[in-house]
C-alpha cells in the first residue's frame, strides 16, 4: 500500500508518469466517455514549460492532481470524508496556507521550484488533504512538516491510501478495479502491455473493449503521449 505514511512505496518520477499515462491510457481504451473515466493523462498541458498534469477523479468528490515539471512533480490529492479535509466541520484548527484554510503545516517546505503548481486554478488547492513533492534532484518523495492526528484521525487521516495506493502500477489490481467500475473483464497480460507503454496494435484494442478502432483512439492517445508506434 502507498499513504503519505508510507511514501517509499511511491514510485519515482520517470516510473510515475510511465504508470499515470499507463492507467490513463488503459481508461480511455476501455471508456470511450471522457466524463466518466477515472484517470486522464495531459502530456500538452504547458507547451511553453513542458509540463504535464496527470489526474484522478472518482465521480464522488476525491481527486489527486499530479504536475509534471522540469524541476520536479508535485501532487495533490483530496478524500472529502477523510478526517483532514478543510470540509469536515473543521476537526482541527485550520491554518491559512496559499490563501486557503488547510490542514496545520500541510505546505510547510513546499519548494519554490514548484510553486506554479499551488497557483494553479484547476488543481483546486482549497480542496486538499495531502501535498506531495519531489525535486529531480531529491532521493524521495516529501510532504509537509505536520503533525499527524491523534487516533481519532484513524489509520488514513487523509484518504491517501486509498487515492495513492493504485500509483503502485500493477496490472492485476487495474484488471479487478476494472471489472467493478467498468464491469469490463480484461486479461493481466493485456494490462501489462498498457501499463508498459508498449505500441498497440488493433488485436490489443479490440481485446481491451473494442469500442473504438486505433485510429479512432489516436487523438486520446496523442494527448496522453503513449507512443503510438513501434521504436
């Protein structure tokens, strides 16, 4: 499992965005409606800077938002039942960070690098109950200086573990998640193949649902950045 308790589990950089265009790509084969898939992969989200947004939404109100940069990645995330949501009838004391009442030090020692990522409107810092970050250079991922509930807060205080846990990449647990969400049973193998970004061909598509042809599926895909053809 991955929570902000157990971060070493998370993957780094470079493996990350492999694994978030992976799931993306694997929601967009398998759900032709943009609404109504769970992860999106934005490989043009700043063509100036070059940075990317991966994202999770569950129709229910939690979401992360993870910034692609040359500095480095940062993610937010947001559990609205989870004990520190700014939203819960304030269990805690909020503190004002970045213009917004949150979770006491959950921006402490946020990098300067990665500011443009708590500026920016779409990734909806209000609604936040963890931060994550990672410069290149760091050997691991960070959150900010805080002090942890006391155990009312329960195990996962923040619903981190249940957003993060998925980031983990194994083909397996897309394969089970997707047969409850989609109620589409695909193959480990074929999740596998996805989740690596290995060229697709239209045998693995149509295995995958079969919705939509490559073709068809090419402008999603271009958006992800899967690569579309072989090396």
């Amino acid at each position: 499992m991955i929570s902000t308790r157990k971060l070493g589990a998370l993957p780094g950089i470079g493996d990350l965005r492999r694994i978030t265009k992976g799931l993306a790509a694997l929601d967009a084969l398998l759900c032709p409606d943009w609404e109504s898939r769970y992860y999106s992969f934005n490989a043009r989200w700043d063509l100036d800077t070059g940075a990317e947004m991966a994202s999770m939404r569950d129709g229910s109100g939690d979401e992360w938002f993870l910034w692609f940069s040359r500095a480095g990645a940062a993610l937010k995330g947001f559990a609205h039942e989870a004990f520190m949501s700014p939203f819960g009838g304030h269990r805690f004391t909020p503190e004002e960070q970045r213009g917004h009442a949150l979770y006491p030090g959950l921006l402490a020692g946020f990098p300067e690098a990665l500011a443009p990522f708590l500026d920016e409107p779409a990734f909806d810092l209000e609604q936040a109950t963890f931060v994550l970050w990672r410069l290149r250079e760091d050997t691991a991922w960070r959150h900010g200086d805080l002090v942890w509930p006391a155990l009312e807060g329960g195990d996962d205080p923040d619903g981190s573990e249940a957003l993060l846990s998925p980031l983990a990449g194994k083909p397996a647990d897309y394969v089970a998640w997707a047969a409850e969400y989609f109620e589409i049973e695909i193959a480990v193998d074929d999740a596998a193949h996805v989740l690596a970004l290995r060229p697709l061909d239209e045998a693995i598509v149509a295995r995958l649902g079969g919705a939509r042809t490559l073709d068809e599926l090419r402008e999603d895909l271009e958006e992800i950045g899967y690569p579309l053809d072989a090396p």
